[in-house]
C-alpha cells in the first residue's frame, strides 16, 4: 500500500503583497467611480419660499458644487395681481404675470429673492420655477419652487 502525501499549497509573502495591492486597488477604483456617480445625480440647484408677510414674497435658491454657469428663476403671478418690487432687480416682467431673472456665472451658495405683489392678498398664490444647465454642458433642468 502506497502512502499518501498531502501537499500544502504555500505562499510566498511577495504574492500575498501584490494580491492584497490588487484587491485594494480595485476597492478603491469602485468607491470612487460610486462617489462620482451619486455626486453627478445630485441636483446642483434646489429652490423654496422662505415665507410670505403682506404683500412680499421671499424665497431662497441654493446652489451646490459643482454649479451650473446660468440659473433662470421664473415667478408666476396669479391673474389679476403685478409686481411692485423686488431685491434683486427683476430682469422682465410680462403682462401674462411671468416674472424673470437671470443669474450669471453664479457660485456655490444661497440667492435670496424677496418680490412685492400687489394686491398684496396674490402673495399667497404665486409659483415659480428655475431652469439650469447641468454643469459641464449637461441637459437643461426645470424644477418647480417648493413651499
């Protein structure tokens, strides 16, 4: 009868080192691609009312990183009421009750948007919304302003 041997695999210290930098790189590759992903599917650019008192109406646009080159802000009147003011300098204001601004080359932060209405009872019914490009040349955003 033939004695068996066993044979125990070995090894060497050099290819555990390269197997765990292997192991360690690609965990790595994949948390980062991860972290670029979630980051990329983050909305840059987020927009509420801060609140209404009389006849003003206040609202905060709130601009990540990386942030879009442009921001449109949009306020809708409800039919019937104007505009009588607003910080910052409203860009346009059409009969049909749109009001417009422009920002440009914005950063990282908050815009904060006040608008007077008159009668000032409009100021409980007014909506809006802000358009962006995505940063660097993505597709064109619209998102509605939340209370």
């Amino acid at each position: 009868m033939k004695a068996s041997r066993t044979v125990t695999p070995t090894i060497c210290l050099g290819q555990l080192d390269r197997t765990a930098v292997l192991v360690l790189t690609l965990l790595t590759f994949v948390t980062l691609i991860s972290a670029y992903g979630a980051a990329l599917a983050a909305e840059p650019v987020s927009a509420s009312y801060l609140g209404v008192s009389g006849d003003t109406v206040r609202l905060r646009v709130t601009i990540g990183s990386p942030a879009p080159q442009n921001l449109i802000l949009e306020q809708y009147l409800p039919p019937g009421a104007q505009m009588i003011g607003s910080s910052p300098s409203a860009r346009q204001v059409k009969n049909s009750g749109v009001v417009k601004w422009l920002f440009k080359n914005i950063s990282p932060g908050n815009i904060d948007v006040s608008m007077r209405v008159s009668p000032p009872a409009a100021a409980k019914n007014v909506g809006g919304t802000i358009r962006y490009r995505m940063p660097g040349g993505g597709k064109m955003q619209e998102l509605r302003i939340s209370y």
